[in-house]
C-alpha cells in the first residue's frame, strides 16, 4: 500500500475531489496547512510597515490506496491541480506498512 | 410622641412650601435646549471610551487583547472617583496662581444644580469628566502588551492628576493658557498633546516589546478597530459639538468642521500609503479618521470648513508619516502609535488653529494676526514640557515603588492570562 500525500492550491480542491469521486476514489483526508517552496510571498503592510509573509496558504490532500491504484490516482490530481505556474505544490508517495479499520479489525488492502 | 409627630409634620409641611421655590430659583438661567444637548454629548464622549478599548484591542495580538481593553475601560471606574473626589476640583476650582484649582469643589462639595453658563453645574461637571476619563485611555496604546496592570492603575491616578487636571485648568479652568488666549476648542493641548507626548515618554521608559523589528506584530482583528474608530467618530460629535456648552449655531458649525476634517485626513492617510505601498487599507482609512479627529478637536470652534479640509489633509498625511517613517527611523516602541496620531496630530491642530483661526479678535497668521500663532506656540510648547517631565517623573516613582514591566516569560505568554487569568478567545 501507498500514502500519496498532495499539498496543492487551496482553490483546486474542489476539482480534485470531483475528479477522484469519478476515478471511484473516495477516502481522503484534507487539512490547511502552511508552507514555502518556490513561489515567492507576498507583503502585508500594517500602518506603513511592511511584513514579508513567506508561508503560503495551502490544502494537504491523503489518500492511501494499494500499489496498482497510485498512478492513476497521481495523474487524476496532477490534471486537477496543475496551472503551470510555481506554486502548484508536489506530491508525495509512500510506503505504508499496514492499515487497520478500527470498526472491524480487517488489515492490509482490505482496510483500505 | 404625639407631639414629635405634630413638629415633624409641621416641618414637612414648610419644606413643602419652600423647596419649590429653591429648586425653580436653581432652575433659573438654565436653558432645556443647552441642557439637553449638553446630556446627549456627555454620553456621546462617555461612548468614545468603550471606542478606544475596542481600536486598540483589535490593534495588538490576540493574547492581550483583554488586558488592552481593560487598560481604557478601567479608567471608567477610576478617573470617576478621582474626579467626583479631587480632580474637578484641581481642574475647575478656584485659581491657585493660574496654575491649579484649589480644593473647594472637594467631594463636589458646592457642585449642584446652579446654571453653570446655561446648564446645571453638575452637568457640567460630568461633561468634563468624560474628558478626564478618556485622555488617559489614549496614552494606554503606547504601552500595551507589556505593562503590568497594578503598576499601570498607580501611573494612571498620578497622570490624572499630577498632568491633566493641571493642563486642564490651564487652558479650561481660568489657568494662564487661558488668560494668555491660547485657542483650545475641544482639548487638542489638554487631551491629545498630553496623551501623545506622555505616551511616546512611556514607550521609552518602559523599553520595546520582545520582538520588535523581527516578529510579526500586527493587529489581531482589525473589524474590531474598524468598530473602534466608528465608536470614537461618532462620540467625537459630542466631543467636539458638545464644547459649545450650549445647542447654537456654534455647535452646529463646529459639527461641520469636524466631519470635513475628519473626511479629508481619511483620503489624504489612504492617499499616501496608497502611493507609497501600491494598496489602501482599511487599517489606515480607520487611522486617518483618528488623524483628522484629533488635529480638527482644538480648531473646530474657531475655522471654516474650507480650514477644516486643509487641516484635514495635511493630518492625514503627516500622521501616516509619523508612524510609518518617523516612528521606524527613531526606532521607538510606541506601539499602537498614540504619539504618531494624538501627539502630532494635536500639535498639528493646535498650529494649524493659529493659522486658519477667523474667531474675532483671535485670528490666525493667515487672516493677518501672528501674534495668535505665537500663543498657540507657547500653548504646545507648555504642555510638551509638563507632560514630558511629569510622566517621566511618575513612571520613575511608580517604577520606585512596583515592576513596570511583565517579565519576559508572561510577556511571551501573553498579559491576558498573566495579568487577568482569561482569554479572550477559548476555543
């Protein structure tokens, strides 16, 4: 199994979503996170004094699915993510030992 | 019994007959129309201090909010039993060689319903009071987020009365500013002068906060200022209208001048940032209104709207140079810019009354009398004197006695839960 972990715009969250529902996906977490990469800030000016702000607003999608379904899942948010300007964000892909669904205790692919 | 019943009754029955007569001669020389007027502006200022808890409190970081708001509001409590007790006294007694009142109006002793010009006297009274109330919680945005409270309490009743009840007289109470025909219509000397330089003093002698110049310190919830600076423009009406002491033509000339000046500092303060930073902001349209308010507060008595617009721009855009340029340059502290706005603002004013002034036998350098000007010069110039030393003096002896300053650990922690034990925002 594989955790794909995507951090993308804030406003293409909705596309992804749309795009996995019809790629039959439909486990997900979402959280708002913070961060930098190769987009540059931008400025805050509060009574005349500047403030560079560096950490950009994002959205963390995961999704952990088995082996075969990855690929196809990467190419689902790369197609709902992508602008080609910097600051479309990455995705990550890792292995993951193993999954336990707490309400029946089955593990491994079928827990996910 | 019986017969202690009859005198008693007998007695009544007299009161019944004389009071009348006392309360209708007290009544005398007072007009309903000045009266009621003269109320509504009372409560107008009264809601100027609420105002300012709220620009402030939105103005610094949420975990000391509470303790920011509580420094204004607190004044509500004290400065009204310093000035019921001693401080309308000092202010308004009889003179004690054109520099204080004396103690005769002690505990309002002789402070009744008798016309004071054309209002009851205790109306009068409580009129200033908000005054007295108010110039204190403007000093409050220079030290907040990290000042210790009781310390804070100590400084406050001493700056009442050691600064604005003497500076009061002077220029209100029959003191020299007064006979010298300084020109203060709503308090730019008593009120914004004296706050603003005390409290660029009391940003110096208590020291920066942690982080200044590399943390991000900015206001936490600028709704609340927007809220704040509405609350303070709205009360400034009484403010200044009020001034009048009485439901004239003044009075509505003086709410004229004070919305155009007001108006003006509002686009010349977004004009400038604007072109400086390439954005206007809401922060600085709320600070420019405070601008135009405070350098229109001393003039509006005694200049046309067309003054009123010119005192306005240049407001705007000097304060937002103050505290944008100056303010960095220096490298002071004053955190929520009290000196920036009130001090410049005020000094702004108060000049710009000895140049547009066109009251009759007062006129300002531009309608051809200098000698006005100078006067206004030597009325900024005594009270930047008084209140630079006095509060220096009474941070000092205040400093003497308890810690000015939280420690290092509670300021990081934040004065709402060190100084208060609450928060402002539980979830």
């Amino acid at each position: 199994m594989v955790k794909i972990e995507a951090i993308v715009r804030p406003g293409v969250l909705e596309d992804i979503k749309e795009g996995l529902s019809k790629h039959g996906v439909h486990g997900m977490t979402v959280s708002q996170v913070m961060g930098c990469g190769l987009q540059k800030g931008r400025k805050e000016v509060y009574r005349g004094t500047e403030y560079s702000i560096n950490l950009l607003p994002k959205v963390k999608v995961e999704i952990v699915l088995a082996d075969k379904d990855a690929d196809g899942v990467v190419e689902v948010i790369i197609k709902a993510a992508r602008t080609g300007e910097i600051g479309d964000g990455k995705i990550f892909i890792t292995k993951i030992d193993n999954v336990v669904r707490i309400r029946t205790g089955e593990k491994g692919d079928a827990a996910v | 019994m019986k017969n202690r019943l009859g005198v008693v009754t007998l007695f009544a029955l007299i009161m019944i007959f004389i009071f009348p007569m006392f309360a209708w001669a007290a009544e005398e020389g007072i007009d309903t129309g000045d009266t009621a007027w003269i109320i509504i502006s009372t409560a107008l200022v009264f809601l100027m201090v609420p105002g300012i808890a709220l620009f402030y409190g939105g103005m610094v970081r949420q975990k000391n909010v509470l303790n920011t708001m509580m420094m204004s509001f607190i004044c509500l409590g004290v400065i009204t039993i310093q000035w019921v007790i001693y401080g309308y006294s000092l202010a308004f007694g009889s003179d004690i060689g054109k520099f204080i009142g004396d103690l005769s109006y002690f505990a309002l002793n002789g402070v009744g319903l008798e016309p004071s010009g054309t209002i009851p006297h205790q109306l009068f009274m409580v009129f200033q009071m908000m005054f007295a109330i108010l110039t204190p919680a403007l000093i409050t945005g220079a030290i907040v987020e990290r000042m210790r409270f009781p310390a804070y309490l100590l400084f406050l009743v001493l700056w009442a009365t050691l600064v604005y009840d003497p500076i009061c007289h002077w220029v209100w109470g029959g003191g020299w500013l007064m006979e010298l025909g300084a020109l203060d219509f709503a308090g730019g000397t008593v009120v914004h002068i004296s706050s603003g330089v005390s409290a660029l003093v009391a940003a110096l002698v208590l020291g920066k906060r942690k982080g200044y110049g590399t943390e991000r310190l900015v206001p936490h919830n600028i709704p609340y200022v927007v809220i704040g600076a509405a609350l303070l423009w709205f009360g400034w009406f009484g403010f200044n209208s009020g001034s009048a002491l009485a439901a004239n033509g003044l009075a509505a000339s003086v709410f004229v001048n004070t919305q155009v000046a007001t108006g003006a500092a509002v686009m010349s303060w977004v004009l400038a940032e604007w072109l400086r930073h390439g954005k206007p902001t809401m922060l600085g349209a709320a600070s420019g209104a405070i601008a135009g308010l405070v350098a229109i507060t001393p003039a509006c008595g005694f200049v046309t709207p067309m003054g009123s617009l010119v005192i306005g721009l240049v407001a705007g855009a000097l304060c937002y140079f103050a505290v944008s340029y100056v303010k960095v340059k220096m490298g002071y502290d004053d955190a929520l810019d009290v000196f920036g706005i009130h001090g410049v603002g005020g000094i702004w004013g108060a000049l710009a009354t000895g140049l547009f002034s066109v009251a009759e036998g007062a006129e300002g350098l531009f309608y051809g009398n200098a000698t006005q000007l100078g006067i206004q010069v030597i009325s900024v110039g005594a009270t930047i004197v008084l209140a630079c030393v006095a509060t220096f003096v009474i941070l000092k002896l205040v400093g003497a006695i308890t810690t000015l300053r939280v420690d290092d650990e509670a300021e990081a922690m934040g004065l709402d839960v060190n100084e208060h034990s609450e928060k402002a925002y539980s979830v």
